[in-house]
C-alpha cells in the first residue's frame, strides 16, 4: 500500500466498532510490518512501553507499534 492507501485503511479501523479479535490483522493488512498489543482499559500507555522495548520489534525490525485497549490508540 501506499502512504494515502495506509492512511485511509487506518482511518477507517479508527472509525469502526472495536473488534478484539479482528483489530490485529485489520493493522497488519493496513501496515505490513507492525507490532500489536491489545490490552487492559487505561492500560495503553504502560503497554506501548513493553513495545517499545521489546527485543522482538528490534529483531523483527518492525516500522510501527500500536497499543489500544479499543478505546484509546
């Protein structure tokens, strides 16, 4: 995809119902190469860290994290 086609793509997840179950593979199909946690209301924060620093992004050189707990990104 290309940057206005990702952008779109995302815009139109933000936009959706949450879907737990869906929400992951609906980011990879808009981004490739991105490292996804779902978690715990107000939680997003403390779970973007654990992202951030975990040796699997920097192994898998992954371009993009996203933490939601389906209500904030």
């Amino acid at each position: 995809m290309n940057d206005v086609e990702t952008e779109e793509a995302v815009s139109a997840l933000a936009d959706a119902p949450f879907d737990v179950n869906e929400f992951p593979y609906a980011l990879l199909e808009a981004f490739g190469n991105i490292h996804v946690k779902i978690c715990a209301p107000a939680k997003v924060a403390e779970a973007f860290a654990v992202l951030r620093e975990s040796p699997a992004s920097a192994r898998a050189k992954v371009k993009f994290s996203l933490a939601t707990d389906g209500r904030e990104i």
